[in-house]
C-alpha cells in the first residue's frame, strides 16, 4: 500500500478551462463591484490622493474600439497551467533528496550572500536602490531577492521548502528585509508601496520609470516571479493592490499599454482567491478596449452549459510522448513556462551566449529540453511575455 500511495500522482489538467476555477462558483448576472472595491485603504493621505488623480489626466490614447485595432490575442494554456500548479501548491511536487539547508531564509538574515556575485542581502538594499543599470542588466539576483519553490534562470538560486517558507514567516528580521526589497523593485518599476496593506501609488519618477517598463518586456517576468514570491512568503494581500494598479494604468490610463496581456494572463492569475481574481477581472472587463475582445470571463451562459470556458478553444494539450513522460517522472527541477520565455529570450542567439549565467548554462539547457517539446513559441511569444 505504501508504494502504491508513493507513486501516486495529481492528474493535471489539459485545458485552460480546468486551469481556471476563477468563475466556476459565479454568475454571469451577478453585478460588477463599485468603484471603492479597489483594496486601496484609508491610509492614503488627502495630499498623495490629490497628487495621484491629478496624475490621472497625464495619459497615453486608449486603443480604438475597431477589431481592426485590437491586438490579436488568445489565451495560452502554458500560462494558465504553470499558475494553476502555483495556485495549488506544486500538486505533484518531489521533494528534493538534498538536506535543507535553509538558503533563502540564511540570505534574507545576511549570513551567506548570493551566488554566483557574492553579494550580500543588505549590500543590495542599501546600495541597489535606486541603480536602475544594475537592476535592470543583472539577471541573477531576482531569484534570490524573490524564491519560489520552482527553479529560476539562476541555477545557485535553491528553491523553497514547506518547511523553510514556515521558518521564513516567522522570522522578523528576515520578512523586513523581504519587503524592503519588493519596495526597491517597485521604486525601479515607478511605484511607490504606501503601507503594510501593500496599497500602492505612483512614485516620483514614474514618467520616466514607465517608459522604459513599456519597453523592457523581461521586467513583466520578473513581476510574475515577485507576485508568486509575496505570495509563498506570507504577503498574499500585497498581490491584489499591486495587480489593480497595473490594471488602471495598462487599461484605463494608457500609461502601461504594453502590459495589457501581462496583466491579464499572468498577474492575475497568481491571486488564489478566486473572488478577488472575479473582482479585478470585472474591473478590467469594464476598462477593455475593444469590449468583445475580452478573453477573461465571465463565460456567457451558453459557454458555461457547455464544455468550453471563458478564453479557451476547448482543444485539450497534445498528450505527451513516452519519452517526454519519461523526463517528467525524472526527479528535475520544475520551471516554469514563464521562465523559459526568459530563458529563451536572454540566450539569444544560444545558450552559450548568456554570459551573465556563467556555468549555469548547461543546467538552462537541460530545463529547456524539457519545457520546449510541450510549450511551442511563436513569433513574438517573448513579446507578449
């Protein structure tokens, strides 16, 4: 019975449909929240409310309402699959046979630095901040700033455990320091954290900050990545203002058009509730242009009957070859699909052209041997993130 139950494993899902419980408790009727359901708390004061909605006016055309001038999206299964696991804890995650050694909690408390630059935690936050260069062209610190329990480009980075991530949320020094660096990445993104409620504003320099977040497209990876993070460290509340706020200013304020997909395909979907994913979806739904291009729910009542759901084509993913179902039984670090994007997009014209991952090159190599033969790319996949 024992080694029956030991190889055991969840059936994971095959369509974007299953993937996505966001509506399966909702109706189509039911009416949209008001404007106030924004997560936005009253510790704002009257002078930084006054200052942002004066910002308000400073934006960029909206797109037209024309099918002709919407972008040509559709949902990507790989997205909605890599998030579903993420939402559900890693299903069908191995624990690794290595001993724990509790690397990311021993980083966030300043006793090792990270590899491979051999940097130390407060190093970075006293002296990164602000050194837009540095964050921007630095492609190994994200992974140790924000660990998940999934490998990342950064082959030195260790993932996660369930009994590191409960350490980690009851050790104070190192959670001060944990938010402290979401401030600084949110000051390089032109946002400024407000509270310990996660509420969020534009900051100072957000003119210029946005312009260069329009066109830097591995910076909405990196937010997918600090998302997911927030939430296994123990800031889930932190997801929904931040997501909100890259909502109204992708959709509403033009200022972020290029994070439009992004946002919807992606940050969303990190949120595990799936109430406050329905609340931001119907926010969006609202500001959309053009409004029948919406992909994201709610399902209209003849879909919901039916076998399809909300954005997806309804055709299940190619079932796997015996030897791609070989390499997934294989004890080998997860990565994600999003990761990969990254992965593919930082080694160019190949893997050995990634200087910045140094020996770390073959283990990228191997990880997407085995993400490349389930998740096909197309001409500006990179793009769309």
């Amino acid at each position: 019975m024992g080694n029956l139950l030991g190889s055991w494993r969840f059936k994971e899902p095959s369509t974007i449909e299953e993937c996505d419980s966001t509506w399966g408790s909702d109706s189509e009727g039911e009416e949209p929240p008001a404007e106030d359901d924004s997560g936005i708390s009253d510790s704002i004061s009257p002078a930084e409310s006054e200052r942002a909605s004066g910002q308000a006016g400073d934006t960029s055309p909206q797109l037209m309402d024309s099918p002709e001038a919407a972008p040509k999206m559709k949902r990507s299964f790989y997205a909605a699959r890599d998030l579903y696991k993420y939402r559900h804890s890693y299903p069908n995650f191995r624990k690794s046979r290595q001993p724990n050694e509790y690397r990311n909690l021993r980083f966030y408390m300043n006793k090792i630095p990270l590899v491979p630059d051999g940097i130390y935690i407060e190093e970075i936050l006293t002296k990164w901040r602000g050194d837009y260069d540095k964050l921007e062209h630095n492609h190994t610190y994200i992974q140790w700033l924000f660990p998940l329990r999934e490998q990342g480009l950064n082959f030195y980075a260790h993932e996660l455990t369930q009994d590191e991530i409960k350490e980690f949320q009851s050790t104070r020094e190192a959670k001060r320091r944990f938010v402290a660096a979401y401030s600084m990445m949110l000051d390089f993104y032109g946002v400024k954290l407000l509270d310990k409620n996660g509420n969020v504003i534009r900051a100072p320099n957000w003119r210029e900050r946005f312009q260069h977040l329009n066109e830097s497209h591995h910076n909405y990876l990196r937010i997918t990545r600090i998302l997911k993070s927030l939430g296994e460290l123990g800031y889930e509340a932190f997801k929904a203002p931040l997501v909100r706020f890259f909502l109204e200013e992708s959709l509403c304020n033009g200022t972020l058009l290029n994070m439009q997909h992004s946002a919807l395909e992606y940050y969303v979907y990190t949120i595990r509730l799936p109430a406050a994913r329905r609340r931001l979806l119907r926010y969006a739904r609202q500001h959309y242009r053009p409004p029948h291009a919406f992909l994201w729910g709610p399902p209209s009542k003849k879909r919901a009957s039916g076998s399809v759901g909300a954005g997806s084509s309804g055709i299940r993913a190619p079932a796997p070859t015996p030897e791609q179902q070989r390499r997934g039984e294989e004890n080998t670090p997860i990565l994600s699909s999003h990761d990969a994007i990254m992965c593919q997009e930082l080694a160019g014209g190949g893997i050995n052209g990634c200087a910045e991952l140094g020996s770390s090159g073959a283990g990228v190599q191997r990880a997407l041997m085995l993400v490349e033969p389930s998740m096909p790319m197309k001409k500006g996949d990179a793009e769309r993130c």
